[in-house]
C-alpha cells in the first residue's frame, strides 16, 4: 500500500490527528487527508474550507501529504483520488466498534481495505468535540491541537461561545 487517503471530520486537526499524520508520512509514499461528512456530526464548528485551510497549514512540512474535501461515501473517494486504502486513528477501544463495522462495510461494498493506526499514549485522550467544548467554554487548548492554529479555532468558537 502506497497511497493511503485518511478521512474524518477534521472539526478541526488536533494533535491526535497530527500524531497519525506525522507517523503516516513516513509509513506511507502519499497520504490524501480527506475532509468528509459524517452523518452522526450533521452540523460542524468550522466550514469545509476553514478545516481545509488549517490542515494544510499544519501539514505544509510534509511533501508526500496532501488534504481535499469529498462529498458520498468514503469508498467513493478512495477510488476518486486513487488510493490504495484507507487509513484510521484508534484512540480508545470506545472507537473500537465502530471503526470495525465502518471497515468492513467498506471492505464489502467495494473491496476498500482500511490500516489502523493505534493513537500514541500521550495524544489518546484529545478529540475534536472536546477542543470544541473546551474553546467555547473559554478554556486552554494549547496542547491539544497545533499552535497555529489556536487563533483561528478560538475565532471562530469564541464567536460561536458569544452567539
Ligand atoms: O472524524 P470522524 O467524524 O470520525 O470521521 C468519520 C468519517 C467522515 C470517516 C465517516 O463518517 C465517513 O466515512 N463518512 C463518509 C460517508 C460514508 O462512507 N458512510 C458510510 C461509512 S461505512
């Protein structure tokens, strides 16, 4: 497996996606970060362009990584942007079932293999929805996504917290 497209919300890149980002580009000769829609998050924090714009900031050191939106399934990307399958983060055995149940649908639908990565120790515990919570209700997200990028998730959570 050379190509491997790495799909989620991305609402937005924390560093437990960096963590599989960083370790990817060095397992992998290309890795495509998609930015897809997950019916159980009907409404993001951040526009597919925001998320966009921040993943490929924080990702600009890296030449064999790339990141783009995709609408449909997951294994419509996959044969969309060529990829030989897909990459996930597993952070917690709480992920476990449901990361099982998506792989295999994928792999029935059209034969789309998926690669887990286990999440390192020191990241295990950061997910989107709690950066979200915690920008919003004013506390410190210095460590839990890139500091680049701390500026533009409180912009536009402390615009949302103030709404
Ligand atoms: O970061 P997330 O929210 O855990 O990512 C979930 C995502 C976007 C990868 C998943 O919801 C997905 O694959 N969405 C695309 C639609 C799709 O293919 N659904 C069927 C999955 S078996």
């Amino acid at each position: 497996m050379r190509t491997m497209l790495y799909p989620g919300s991305f609402d937005p890149v924390t560093l437990g996606h960096m963590d599989v980002i960083a370790r990817a580009s060095r397992a992998f000769e290309r890795v495509i970060i998609g930015v897809l829609y997950n019916e159980k998050k009907p409404v993001g924090a951040f526009t597919v362009d925001q998320r966009l714009r921040m993943l490929r900031e924080v990702t600009a050191m890296y030449p064999n990584v790339e990141a783009a939106a995709f609408s449909g399934l997951l294994v419509g990307a996959v044969r969309m942007c060529g990829a030989d399958g897909v990459l996930r983060g597993i952070r917690t055995t709480a992920d476990v079932e449901d990361e099982l149940q998506m792989a295999r649908l994928n792999l029935m639908m059209a034969g789309v293999e998926t690669v887990f990565f286990a999440a390192s120790p020191e990241v295990s515990h950061i997910s989107a929805s709690r950066v979200r919570e915690i920008a919003r209700l004013g506390g410190e997200i210095r460590g839990l996504v890139p500091d680049a990028i701390i500026g533009q998730i409180l912009g536009v959570m402390g615009a949302a917290s103030k709404a």
